[in-house]
C-alpha cells in the first residue's frame, strides 16, 4: 500500500496536472497533443493508485500500466523542434539536452512495463514499490523538463 504521505505527494502531482488543464487552455498542436497525452497517462496513474490504496483489484493494474506503457514511447515525437513556442510547459532543456530527455522517457517505459508484470503478482507491497519507481520516473523527466508554477513567475 501506498503510505498517506506519498499519497498525498501524488494527489498534488495529479492536482497540478488539473490546474495545468485550464492554464493550458488555447493550446494547440504538439503542444496540445502532449499535454492531451500527459493528462491520459496522469488518469491512469490516478487509477493505478485508487487501486493500491484500496489494496483492491491489483491485477487490473497491469490494464492501466499497459495504456501508459503504449502512450510512453509517443512522447518524443510530441516535442519537434519549433513546439517550444505559444502555450506550453516545455522547457527549453528539451532540445538543449534531447538525448536526456528520450533517456528519461525510456527509463518511464522501462519502469511502467515492470509495474504491469508485476500486476498478476497481487503482491501489493512489490506494486507500491514499483508504482513509486514509475512516478519516480515522471517526476524527475518533470523537474528536468517542465516549466513549473517558479518557472512562470
């Protein structure tokens, strides 16, 4: 099970993913294709952890890490050069550091596609450690390459 502290880390992640929506708003093109993807994937981490904290229907994890697994490897392609311009959260780093950047995507694909085998396992102590190693893995691609609530003041 997922503890209350890291619950609460994730609900704020995923309550910035919802106040991000509405700044997004106007949004179009790659751009607008990343953030519609980057809010898929968001739903279905939520989805992973009502899952974990409820101890309930483990192996249904493995049908939400399989969605972000197929959505993981688009990413890259969301971010050709000139999507760094209008309403965005890109940073500049993206381009700066591209092979940084696809590292970190892989290294998401590598941790969700554990998570999903791991589902038919029910073990609910090795699926939280696992969901943290894939949240892990957004949040450091996050704080390298996404402008934040700082980043706009």
């Amino acid at each position: 099970m997922i503890s209350w502290h890291r619950s609460l880390a994730l609900a704020a992640l995923l309550c910035g993913v919802a106040v991000s929506s509405i700044a997004h708003e106007g949004a179009t093109g790659p751009a607008k294709d990343r953030m519609d993807l980057m809010g898929d994937m968001g739903q279905h981490l939520k989805a992973i952890a009502k899952r974990l904290n409820a101890n309930r229907d483990l192996a249904a994890v493995a049908n939400d890490a399989d969605r972000i697994a197929e959505l993981a490897p688009r990413i890259p392609d969301l971010f050709p050069a000139g999507s760094d311009r209008g309403i965005t959260d890109a940073k500049p780093a993206i381009w700066q550091h591209w092979d940084e950047f696809v590292g970190d995507e892989k290294k998401l694909d590598d941790e969700v596609k554990k998570l999903s085998a791991l589902a038919a396992s029910g073990d609910p102590r090795a699926l939280a450690d696992q969901y943290r190693a894939v949240t892990k893995a957004c949040v450091a691609c996050h704080e390298s390459f996404r402008r934040g609530r700082a980043d706009k003041l």
